[in-house]
C-alpha cells in the first residue's frame, strides 16, 4: 500500500492525541448543555452563533471524527510501526482488518468499526443530518474548514433549526460515543501488538 510512513512516536503518544480531541469533545458537550439549560448566559454575540445557532457543534463533531481518524492510525502503529498517511478514514479502517486478525478482543474492535462507520457516513443525530443532506466525507475533511473536499455543503445554520429535545438528543448520543471510544482505547492499548517505545 502507498502513503506508508514510519512513525517516531509510540502508539501511546498517538493514543493520548486522541484522548487530548475527545476531551475537547466532552469539555465542549458540557458547556453546550450548561447553555442551552440556562440560554441567559448567551449574551454577547460570540456566545450567540456558538451556542443560539449552535456552531460549536462543528468543532465538537470535528473533534470526535479527528480523534477516530488518530486511533486507527495508532492502531496500525501499534500493529506494524507505521500508519498510512491519508486523512480517508476508510482507507484507515482497512488498517483494523489487520488488527483484527491480530486481537483478542475482536469484540472491541467491532464496536470501534460501528462508531467509524457511523461518523465517516454521518449517521448520528438519529439520521437528523442525513434527511437535510447527502455527504460524502473521504477526506475526513468537512468540519475542518468552510470550505472543504467533502461532496456537499454544510449550510451550518443547520444545527441551529433543531429544537431544544433534539438537541439534548445529539448532546447525549456525542457524549456517549465520546465515552465509548475512551472506553475502546483503554480495553484496545494493551491488546493490539506491542508498542514500541
């Protein structure tokens, strides 16, 4: 496979990258809820598009798919001391097959398969998303920027037409898999390999 780099860094170092953007996930989950309990506090206008239009919902879903995009990459570190160097989840996640052959828990990496997959064909928010838009992400690149290599806009205005149930609803499955995936690193870390320090 082309795009194979060595990497100088251990697994863990990778691993605790991605720890580092799901902690920014639940730190910008919690403040969402605390503002959207108390609207109140939304009183100027940096407040006013990232919690009232609900735009920080785009940092925090881009968060969550870079920390997959950084796991399937340690794994594959972990497994062969390199990693492919692409931001196409897909291409990645043919890493775990490897991985898979590999682990005794195929059982975690199955549940990590389902919340790749889940993110890569934008299946959250109860399909909320989906029924506005179709969405191809290969690049893993649409909450990166405005503009993106993603086959379709993100009018980000989106997030903002969601009642306050759905949101609580998206608020509560994003944490749920942010915690899931905490959960899949610390079963996965000793599984996979052995690391190379």
């Amino acid at each position: 496979m082309k795009n194979i780099k060595k990497s100088d860094y251990s697994y863990h170092r990778w691993i605790w990258f991605a720890y580092s953007y799901l902690t920014l996930v639940k730190i910008g989950l919690e403040k969402m809820q605390i503002e959207i309990d108390d609207p109140s506090n939304i009183n100027n206008i940096e407040n006013y598009f990232a919690f009232r239009k609900k735009y920080l919902f785009i940092p925090i879903i881009y968060n969550l798919k870079h920390s997959l995009e950084i796991i399937l990459k340690g794994l594959h570190i972990q497994a062969n001391n390199d990693y492919i160097q692409t931001h196409d989840i897909m291409i990645n996640k043919k890493a775990l097959k490897l991985i898979v052959s590999r682990s005794s828990d195929k059982n975690t990496l199955n549940d990590l398969d389902k919340i790749v997959d889940k993110y890569y064909k934008i299946e959250f928010f109860n399909g909320n998303l989906n029924k506005k838009i179709k969405i191809s992400d290969k690049s893993n690149d649409m909450f990166r920027f405005p503009e993106n290599s993603a086959s379709c806009f993100l009018d980000s205005e989106c997030f903002g037409t969601f009642n306050k149930v759905e949101i609580n609803s998206f608020i509560k499955e994003l944490k749920e898999d942010a915690n899931s995936l905490s959960k899949l690193l610390m079963t996965l870390k000793n599984d996979v390999g052995s690391s190379k320090m």
